[in-house]
C-alpha cells in the first residue's frame, strides 16, 4: 500500500517525521509532498532520508534552470500511484484550499487528481479551528468522504490552549488502517486476471499484435489486491508496473496465456478476462525470418483458444467475467456475448466514445450481469471502473453463495 504524505506548513509539521517512521513500521510505502511553507518549518532532506524517495515540494520542480515536462505532470504520475493521501498537519489554508477545488501548488493539485482515499489530520490555532470558515470547510470535506481526524485539545504552539493540536499518531494510524480495512470485501478471495495485448509470431522477429495497454485489466488487479483479494495476473507485454501486492505472471502468445491460466485457474474464486487476445495467430511460425520477395504476400492465420470460454466451460462456482469492446449495438452485442460465453458479467464498452478505450486512463462502460442487470456508468478513470467491477464482483459472488445454500 503506497501512502502520499501531505505536510503542510504549521509548527506540527515535525510531528510529519515520527509519522512517516510509524506508517513504514505499519507495513506502508511512504511518499511525502511537501507545501512551501512546510518546507520553513521542516527540511524536505528530513523526509528524504526517511523515505529514500524523493520530496516533492513543488508543481514545477527545476531542473538545469528550466521546468521540464516530467515535473509538470508530476502531480498526475503520483495521484495515480497512491492508494491514499494523508495530509498531517493540514493548516486552514490546505484545508480551505481542498474544499474550494483551488490548485496552485502540488499538494492542493494532487488532491483533485487523485481517486484514492483522502484522510486530513487539521493542526492550527484553536480559533482558527473554530472559526466558522474552517468548520464549513471540515464539513464540505466530509461530505465529499474526506476522513478528517480531528485535533487534540491541549496547550498549543501559539500560547492558547484548546482544540488545534494534531491527533496523536495512534488515532492518525487507525484513520488509515480504517479507511483501508473498509473495502476488504475481496479478503479470503483469490481472483485471476488476464490482461494486455497478445503477440503472435510470424518468424522470429515479427508478430502480430493489438493495441491494448493493459491499463485497464492492471488497474482491476491493483483493486482487487488493495480489497483484500489474493491476485494472480497473467499479462501479455506491456509497458506497466507491476501493482502492488500481486502476483505476475508474464506470457506473450494467446496459448501461453491459456496454459498460465489453466495452471492456475483452480483456486481462483473469481477470474477476470481483461485480456485483448488475438483472435487469429498465423498458421505457421518460420522457424528463420521471412525473406523479402518483393510482389504480394499471403498470411495464413488460424483461430486462436478463446481463453474465457475454455475456462467458462468448467466454471463451477467460480465468477467469470469478460470484457467486450465493441463499435457499435454495444448492449446487444454484450447481452449475447455473457450468454454465449457463459459469463456472469460483461463489461462493455464503445471503443469509439470519448475517453473510452486504449491507452486513455479513463473508461465509458456498461456492466451487464448475469442476474439481468444492466449498469450504464458515467466516465470514470480505469481505476474507478475497476471499483465498480469488484463492486458487481463482490454482489454476484453473494448471491451465488445464497443459491447455492438455498
Ligand atoms: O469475443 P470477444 O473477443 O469480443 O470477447 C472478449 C472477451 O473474451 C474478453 O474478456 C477477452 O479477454 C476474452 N477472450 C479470451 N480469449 C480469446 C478472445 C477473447 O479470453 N481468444
């Protein structure tokens, strides 16, 4: 689990140093970002040497004088990889900032653009606290399902004495474990997934391939880690990380993705086809790259497994769920495809809608289950989508469980 740590500029942000000690003794990866003003309380070097990673302390980090492309899309790179945001210390201000959507450092601009948990511990004044802007701010917070681990009461920095003084680390820690505990569903689950392109030779040096990124099948299997499933992944090439917590196993042609999956398919509860595997392989692999010959050349291809519905033919009770890109009648086409593939969900999606489809980090899908019900979801980013699939993961497993003790 990667925590980003937001420390904000308040007398507590020394506190930020313990914190980071206690989240890496708890099991966690700890990133911090620091505000400027953070930055004249605490040193970024602290942080540093505590984490081994860098600090980021600004939306433009200088390199040789100039900002470069990297540090500008920074802020994207990191609410992507964290599967939680802390801000502790949050002063007023970071708090204000966070409820009014403005961003203009990296910490307030990584809170719009992360979908993970955000949990804030205040730390201020305790008129500050009490103020009624700070307070409209807390509750707009909340509303939105911002965690806020209210402050201490006790002998503040300023002289004054009352509620300001930032949580103790042991209530900071049980926010987080919290929020992470609150989607355990998938706990005592062991889900299999496929995902990415296939690559199906032609002779040693070419082959066949599809446009699939595997973002999206990648970004399922961090969800399910991150829910408490056991994960086995079976990816075709791509260019992504591993996620956290998960088992990789690396395949390049459709039928070494078939054998992976048999191997391993018994003791998944659930398995996922997020693959986008060639539908034709050529015929025969040269064995020594083809030679040109100049005028016209024929390829022979033959039909490669369909991976899902070998696997779906001898399902029992584990969950199966497939993927359906499609160009058009995409309810229709998904409709037939759970029936004829024997799934108990389809999630569909027009490859041709805006923010759909390859290599984006957004998704437009529909979910067809099973049981009849359709889910039209709105756009969402990949890793939301991967939620919403676990989510119909985790209703139709209940109900199979129901059935079956009927
Ligand atoms: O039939 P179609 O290719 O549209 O089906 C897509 C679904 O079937 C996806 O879930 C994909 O991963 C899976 N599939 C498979 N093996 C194939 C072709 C598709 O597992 N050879």
């Amino acid at each position: 689990m990667r925590i980003t740590l937001g420390v904000t500029g308040g007398v507590a942000a020394y506190k930020a140093a313990e914190l980071v000690r206690r989240l890496q003794q708890e099991g966690f990866s700890v990133e911090v970002v620091m505000t400027r003003a953070a930055c004249e309380f605490i040193k970024p070097l602290t942080f540093a040497a505590l984490t081994g990673k860098k600090v980021i302390t600004g939306l433009f980090a200088e390199s040789g004088g100039e900002a470069n492309l990297e540090s500008a899309i920074e802020h994207i790179a990191v609410a992507q990889r964290t599967d939680l945001l802390l801000v502790a210390p949050a002063t007023a201000d970071t708090l204000a900032k966070f409820s009014r959507g403005i961003s203009d450092d990296f910490l307030s601009t990584l809170y719009l653009a992360t979908t993970a948990p955000v949990v804030v511990a205040p730390a201020m004044n305790v008129n500050m606290w009490n103020h009624p802007a700070t307070q409209e701010n807390i509750e707009r917070l909340r509303g939105r399902g911002v965690h806020v681990v209210s402050p201490d009461e006790g002998y503040l920095a300023c002289g004054m004495t009352g509620a300001g003084r930032l949580a103790g680390q042991d209530a900071i820690i049980s926010a987080v474990r919290e929020v992470f505990q609150m989607r355990q569903d998938l706990e005592g689950q062991t889900v299999l997934l496929t995902a990415g392109p296939t690559q199906e030779d032609l002779d040693p040096v070419r082959f066949l391939t599809n446009r699939s990124s595997g973002k999206m099948g990648y970004a399922v299997a961090e969800a399910a880690a991150r829910r408490g499933a056991k994960v086995i992944l079976i990816s075709g090439p791509t260019a992504l990380e591993s996620p956290a917590g998960v088992t990789r196993i690396d395949v390049r042609t459709a039928e070494e993705m078939l054998n992976a999956v048999q191997k391993h398919v018994a003791e998944a509860t659930t398995a996922i086809f997020a693959a986008a595997v060639a539908d034709y392989r050529p015929a025969e692999a040269a064995a020594h790259k083809i030679k040109k010959t100049g005028g016209e050349f024929a390829l022979r291809l033959e039909a490669n497994p369909d991976i899902l519905a070998t696997i779906a033919r001898k399902k029992g009770e584990r969950l199966i769920v497939g993927f359906a890109a499609e160009t058009d009648k995409v309810a229709e086409n998904a409709r037939k495809k759970l029936k004829e593939k024997d799934a108990d969900l389809i999630v569909a999606n027009d490859v041709t809608a805006a923010g759909a489809g390859f290599d984006v980090d957004t998704n437009v899908v529909t979910l067809f289950a099973r049981d009849g019900r359709d889910l039209a979801l709105p756009k969402l980013t990949k890793r939301e989508v991967a939620d919403r699939i676990l989510d119909e993961v985790v209703r139709l497993s209940a109900s199979v469980k129901h059935q079956s003790a009927d």
